[in-house]
C-alpha cells in the first residue's frame, strides 16, 4: 500500500510541475502578451542585414556546456527573408545554418532550415517574436530530435535578446540565451 502512495504522490508531484511550467513560465508565454509593447518588432527590420550573434547554452542541471559567437546575414525580399548563421563555439567547433524565413500581414512566421523537422511556426508581436519548431541535432551531439521555442525580444537600444528552449519528451534539455545585433559600420 505504501508503494501505490508513493507512486501517487510522484504522480501528482510531476503533474503540478507541469502544470505549473504550461501555465506559469517559460512555456506559457503567448504572443499577444506582448502586443501592447510601446516598441514594435519588425523582423524584416530588426533581423536585417549582417547581425552578430553572443550566447550561452545551459544544460538540464541549469549549468553552462557551451558559449559561442555567431555571424548572421539576413535579407528581405517584401515578406521573404534569408537568414545565414555561421556559429563558432568555445570548443572549437563550427555550425553552419540557412533559415528561409515567410512573414504573413498578420504578423505570422513559417520557417524552415535543413535540420528543421517539418515547419517552424510562430508570429511576431509587439517587442517579440515566438517561433517553434522542432529540430533535429547533428548525429555527433547525438541525432535527437528537440521540441524548441525560441523567444526574442527586442530592447530598447535595437538589441534582441533570445531565449530558446530545447525539450524531450516534454522535459527541458537545454537552454539557450543569447544577444543579436547590428553589426556597426566602419
């Protein structure tokens, strides 16, 4: 009897915090949250032209596996845009990816990029964007393939701060944060 109480109690644990995690954090942000921000994100001018890219990635235990720099190139044709990332890592390693990027007049955002599984979906609105997606990992990370939702949210100076995070079988498995900017001319 003991057994079934424990297992109960686990039970009901386990539930509360995912409850509390669809409804109360990360996860339960929404875009029209934001949609009454005093500044207004636009991605075809916020996320333009050559951006430099400085993060960290968390692991499950909360601590930090990974830093990195990136240089992105974006461009815009009307509701069609083009982002490139080159990643260079701590480790020495180096990730390169091509978002292609479609922007309804509702302010929705399809994505796709070769190690997208199927479409990103999401909308910008007010100071942010949300996008998920879900991605699969090079086969030397292990080849999983994660739930991600990628927030960004503009800030006052021009900067986007984003915070991704990455989750299997409904738990979260890594997070990243990081800042994108314009790269300033010379």
């Amino acid at each position: 009897m003991m057994g079934l109480g424990f297992a109960l109690g686990a039970a009901a644990v386990l539930g509360l915090l995912w409850l509390k995690g669809r409804f109360a954090g990360f996860m339960a942000q929404r875009p029209d949250d934001y949609a009454q921000d005093v500044r207004q994100i636009d991605i075809r001018r916020d996320l333009n032209g050559p951006l430099i890219c400085e993060g960290v990635i968390y692991g499950p235990l909360g601590r930090v596996v990974s830093r990195f720099t990136g240089d992105f190139d974006v461009s815009w044709q009307g509701n069609r845009g083009v982002m490139t990332e080159h990643f260079k890592y701590e480790s020495g390693g180096e990730q390169h990816r091509r978002w292609e990027l479609t922007l309804g007049n509702d302010g929705t955002i399809r994505a796709s990029a070769p190690d997208l599984v199927g479409e990103g979906t999401g909308a910008q609105r007010g100071g942010s964007v949300c996008l998920r997606y879900r991605i699969r990992l090079p086969e030397d990370s292990g080849g999983h393939v994660l739930d991600t939702t990628d927030w960004m949210y503009l800030t006052p100076n021009g900067t986007i701060v984003n915070r991704s995070q990455f989750c299997k079988y409904g738990l979260k498995v890594a997070e990243l944060v990081a800042t994108m900017r314009k790269v300033e001319a010379v």
